[in-house]
C-alpha cells in the first residue's frame, strides 16, 4: 500500500511540475523539419490503349474538415507505365481542396508496337507542410480515376475505379540537432 501511494505522490509530482514556456527558449535555438510529408500511392491494372485514344488519370482530393493549413500543399503525382514496368510519363499537380486534377497520355506518346499497348497508371498523394505552417492537421484525400477516350470523339471507352495500394518505402533520415 506504501508503494502503491509513493507511486502515485511521484506521478503527481511530475505531472504538476512547470513545463518549460515557448518564450522560455530563444527562437535561433528552436528546431523544426523544413517540411512534414504524409503520402500514399495507389496503382491501376493494366489496360490497352490503341491508335486514335488517349489515357486519361483523375484525382479528386476530397479532403475536408478543418482549416486549411497556411503552408501546405497537396501534390498529386501521375505516372503511366508500360508493361515492363518502364515509365512512359509522369506529372506531379497540385490539388486543390475539393477540386480535381488529371494527367493524360496520348497512345502516340506510348512506346512503338503493336495496338493495344499495355499500360497501367500510378497515382501519389503527397501533403507537405513548410515549416512555416502553423499546423499540419490536415492530408490529402485523393480518389483516382483512369479512363481510355477516343480523341476524335471524346467518348470513354474503358473507366477504371478499382486501385491497389503500394507499400510506402520510408527512408531514414537524421533529424536536425
């Protein structure tokens, strides 16, 4: 029963102990990352585009609630390979909250063979935050699309909605003193 009382007098103590105040601390001597990043990346299955069509990657960043953070952006990178896995393009926007953005291939810009050359597409969401931000609550809520068109007439051919997710290699890095 001691123990129990003197572990729970020493948890008080702490507890209630002053904690160091912001202004307590010089501002040169404050770190913070430059920048704090949340990603994702999603990929498509594959799909064959001929002569005359046009692939087309859609992202809609849903994100929501919450102010939105001075500072921070959502990048959206697109990125359509050939069946090797080789990269034939690649684009990184910027989404809006609540808007949409998209990234197209023509087949012409797709490599020489025979139609229907298979692709698939890759979709990144990155939200990065400077570290002049105030916050950093907020995040990209991405929903991407890939569509086949025909050029001449604009008509979709092939809608795709179903993605899968890639795992997210994180590098190590060294935080600043």
């Amino acid at each position: 029963m001691k123990l129990y009382l003197c572990a729970v007098l020493a948890a008080a103590a702490l507890a209630l102990a002053p904690l160091p105040l912001q202004s307590q601390t010089p501002r040169e001597q404050l770190t913070s990352p430059s920048v704090v990043a949340t990603s994702s990346t999603v990929t498509f299955g594959m799909t064959g585009i001929a002569a005359g069509q046009t692939a087309r990657v859609n992202a809609l960043n849903l994100a929501s609630g919450g102010p939105i953070v001075a500072g921070g952006s959502c990048q959206v990178t697109a990125t359509f390979l050939d069946e090797g896995g080789k990269t034939l393009a690649t684009q990184t926007l910027p989404a809006a909250q609540g808007q949409s953005v998209h990234f197209d291939l023509p087949r012409s810009q797709a490599d020489a063979g025979a139609d229907p050359v298979e692709i698939r597409a890759t979709v990144s969401a990155v939200f990065s935050v400077s570290a002049t931000a105030t916050a950093s609550a907020a995040a990209c809520s991405i929903v991407p699309t890939m569509e086949i068109f025909t050029q001449s007439t604009g008509v979709t051919i092939t809608h795709l909605e179903t993605t899968h997710a890639l795992s997210a290699i994180l590098p190590l890095t060294a935080l600043p003193d």
